[in-house]
C-alpha cells in the first residue's frame, strides 16, 4: 500500500475521573465516528486516519492515564511511514491530548474542539506545530475563556494558532454541525497542503 501524505490521528473525550474501561461504544467515542468517517470520504487514500482508544475512560489526576495509549497510538499509525506527517483531532478531553501530543516531532498540526485545557497544556506543542481551537461560547463544561488565551499565548509565541468561536455552541458539538465538521475538513485541507509542501520543498 501506498504511504498516504498525511495521517490524521484522533482522539475522542473522557472525564475527569473515572477508571472505567473506555468503549468504542460510548458517547465520546461516537461523537467523533462523523469526524472521523468525513475525514475519510473527503480525501480518500491521500489522507490515513484512525481514532484512537484508551484503556479507561477518565484522566485520573497525575496519572495522566490515556497519555500512554494516544502515544502508542500515535507510535503504531507511524510504524510503516514515519516521515508522513500526523495531524490530530481532539475533542475535550481528546484535546488535551492532542496539545501534550504536540510535544512529538511528527505531529505538525493540531485542532482542539471544546479542549478541556488544563494547566496551560497548549505549552507542551512544538513551535512549528500549527492549531486551530473551536470552542462554543455556550459551553458549560470547557471553558471557552481559557482556549482563547491558550491560543493568544501560542501565538505570542509565534506559532501559527487561530481561535474560532462558535456562537451558542455546546460542549457535544451537537449543534452548528456544519461550523464544526468544516473546521476539521478545512483544518485537514490545510494540514494535507502543507504536508505535500514539505516534500517539495
């Protein structure tokens, strides 16, 4: 098979705590197959991606307990092609997954939906990492306040990072589905351009 030109990894929501076995059943799971599937039908074999899943269902603390799967995760996608680039996609507690992923060299590109941002994770991302943040401003879960200086911040330090809020929208991304399903096609568009200028340049 052919190596694709972008690998996009992403990364379902959890909770707080809980040591509960995670499902590929479950609400956070599901609310990402449409993501996931749209990615897919959009850019065929160009683009490879995969949705990841974890042991148990919560953060649990300084455990920090999904951290080890995402990175196998990420590990496993990019066995066969390691200098394919990885863009990946979190929501909520997927997204702060998603900014201490961007500490690894091979992800290039980084969209945070309604990201459950705790003690300032968007400084584990790499300075040649590229983010998007969507977050609705009716979100009583996430706070949508601290994703803006997130990416005030990551753009002070001169990262390419872009801020979109969603008027009235949730945390279950239930609402405005065209809004948030085309900020990840648009953000995989752009992701997958900047993949194939690297290897032109």
């Amino acid at each position: 098979m052919p190596a694709p030109d972008l690998n996009v990894l992403v990364l379902p929501g959890g909770t707080d705590s809980s040591y509960r076995p995670f499902s590929p059943w479950q609400a956070s799971a599901i609310r990402m197959y449409p993501f996931t599937a749209s990615i897919a039908a959009a850019f065929g074999p160009r683009v490879r991606v995969r949705q990841a899943r974890y042991r148990v269902y919560g953060w649990n603390g300084g455990q920090a307990s999904p951290m080890p799967y995402a990175r196998n995760a990420l590990d496993q996608f990019t066995h066969d092609h390691p200098d394919v680039p990885v863009a990946v996609i979190g929501h909520s507690m997927g997204g702060r997954i998603a900014a201490q992923l961007g500490d690894d060299p091979r992800v290039t590109d980084v969209l945070a939906l309604a990201p459950w941002w705790q003690f300032a994770d968007w400084r584990h991302i790499h300075d040649d990492v590229r983010v998007v943040a969507v977050h609705g401003d009716a979100d009583r879960v996430t706070l949508a306040k601290r994703t803006a200086k997130g990416i005030v911040e990551l753009t002070e330090r001169g990262l390419d990072a872009t801020y979109v809020g969603v008027p009235g929208g949730g945390h279950a991304m239930l609402d405005h589905i065209g809004l948030w399903q085309g900020e990840a096609i648009d953000f995989v568009r752009t992701a997958l351009d900047r993949a194939r200028a690297t290897v032109t340049a």
